[in-house]
C-alpha cells in the first residue's frame, strides 16, 4: 500500500494502528484536512517503532484537546444534543 492520500469519503476516523507478530506495520490517520493517510513500515525506514508510535498517538491526543471547535467536538456536541433531545421525547430527564 502506499503511503498515498484517499480522497472522496468524509468520515472519522480515529488514529488506528495494525500490528503483525507484535510490532506496528502500518497506521491510518486522518491529516488536518481530513484526509486519511497511510504511514507503513517499509525496508529501508521504520518509521513506526513503538516510540514513534506513541509520539504520534501522543500528538494526536494533545491535537484534538486543544482543537475546541474542531470536527470531534462538533460530532461530539450534536451527539450529545440529539441524546437529550431523545430523552425528553421519551419523558425521561
């Protein structure tokens, strides 16, 4: 696979990552225009080594905290408001 952007779906995707036999082999991200993007292990690189994992893992995390009026949050909060607007249709609290 290469390491190419995707583009003609929008969705949300979490950073997730593949492991074979214990060690990441390739992991899918979005980039900040919501593009999913391929980083994968290859010969000569081994860009995804545990360290750099969690680095990029870590970096995404604080990313997301800091991005208030980002797309997360914006699902989050319409999430949370169609909840509470079918709890008061079913009488509940």
């Amino acid at each position: 696979m290469n390491a190419d952007k995707f583009f003609g779906c929008e969705m949300i995707m979490p950073e997730t990552v593949f492991y074979i036999k214990g060690k990441a082999q390739i992991l899918f991200k979005l980039d900040k225009n919501f593009c999913l993007k391929a980083i994968q292990n290859t010969a000569n690189k081994n860009e995804l080594s545990n360290e750099n994992v969690y680095k990029m893992l870590s970096v995404a995390v604080r990313d997301r905290k800091q991005d208030r009026n980002g797309l997360f949050t914006q699902v989050y909060l319409k999430q949370m408001q169609l909840d509470a607007i079918n709890r008061l249709k079913q009488g509940g609290a």
